[in-house]
C-alpha cells in the first residue's frame, strides 16, 4: 500500500463585518482571515504546518483581498483608490515582464496599461505610472515569486490564467517571445501551481483566437 501525503494552504476566517469595499465602491460584507499551511494525507488535512500568516480582508461579494488597514477606508477621504493586494501583485508582475528583455518598449507600455485595465474591470495604470512601477521593480530585488506569494492562495483558476495570459500579451507584444521571457513565463506559471500542459493548452486557446 502506498501512502499519499502533501500540503495545503488553508484559509481561515477569524471576524466579519461590514466595509467599504474600493472595488465594489459599495458597503459589502467582509471576512477576515488567514492562511495556514496544513500537512495533509490523502488529500485530508491532518495538522497545521506553518504559524497563521497573510492576515487580510477579502470582500464576500466580490472575492477582492486588501491589506488589513483597508477597514478604515473612507471613500470621501482618500484621494487615490484603495488598491487590492491582487491589483498591486498584477502590476508588479506586469513590470517583471517588460524589464525581462531588458528593453522597455512602447508596445508594451500600451499592452501593460490595455491588460489592467480589463482584469480590474477600467481601472487605470497610465504609462506614466507604469514608468514609475518599473523604476520601483527594477530597485526591489523580488522576484515573481516573492510579488505572488501573498495573493496566490486567494486566486482561483480564473485569476491565475488571466495573469499568465497577460504575462504572454506583454512578452509577445514585439512579435516573438525570447527566451527570457519565456523562462519568466513558465516560472509564473509554476508559481500558481499550473502544469506545463496546462499553460500550453491556456496559450493555444490564445493563439487561436489570434488566427480567428
Ligand atoms: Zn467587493
């Protein structure tokens, strides 16, 4: 007999409530919670692994996470919008992808700015924050992983196909994709757990849409 063990990210709620929810832009109900790793057997968990960790705020109608200090956010007060942790992990990606071949071309500025705005149903990054991001990735020494860690046990399927979908927008926006971004794009794809095969399939369906 073989015995099947792993882990897990667990998300555990510890209050609720009611905020204003920036992306709703309405009073909403909220959750708060935090992750735990779990060693688990046979897909079950067993036993916590890792100390409670991610302490964040996730809006029950709309399923946006936000850092803790979002439950103080007056709408009439704040001159710019309140992002949500996954707004802010997409525009550092973004940037990772534009830095990747080294050239910080005016494609992909248009591309970057066109992507954010879909994924965040119109919300803006203009290029000249876009300049601003990419001075500040380029100063960080994170990497895709470090920028996706806190969001990734809250995105689901969809989220983390529209992210490398738009990580392969950027990186094929000359044209081609070199190998470095190539080699960024699979290392996204590892980070949220998606299986080659399950990217490829993801890029195919793009690149038939490409043809039709
Ligand atoms: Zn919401």
């Amino acid at each position: 007999m073989f015995i099947l063990f792993g882990t897990k990210d667990r998300a555990v709620e510890t209050d609720s409530g009611q905020f204003h929810c920036p992306n709703c832009n309405l009073k909403e109900e909220y959750g708060k919670k935090y992750v735990q790793d779990w060693f688990t057997l046979f897909f079950i968990p067993i036993f916590p692994i890792s100390g409670k960790k991610n302490d964040h705020i996730e809006c029950k109608k709309c399923e946006s996470i936000y850092h803790l200090n979002v439950i103080d956010y007056k709408p009439a007060l704040n001159e710019e919008e309140m992002e949500s942790e996954y707004e802010k992990a997409l525009k550092n990606v973004l940037c990772l992808m534009i830095l990747a071949d080294n050239k910080v071309e005016d494609e992909e500025l248009n591309i970057v700015s066109e992507i954010y705005n879909k994924l965040t149903k119109n919300k803006k990054f203009t290029k000249n924050q876009i300049e601003k991001n990419i001075a500040l990735v380029k100063k960080s020494t994170k990497n895709v992983q470090e920028y996706l860690k806190k969001i990734k046990p809250y995105l689901n399927a969809g989220h983390r196909e529209l992210v490398v979908k738009a990580m392969y927008y950027v990186a094929s926006s000359d044209g081609h994709l070199d190998a470095k971004e190539s080699k960024l794009l699979m290392k996204t794809a590892s980070v949220l757990d998606m299986t080659a095969a399950h990217v490829k399939g993801v890029l195919s369906e793009l690149d038939q849409a490409k043809i039709n």
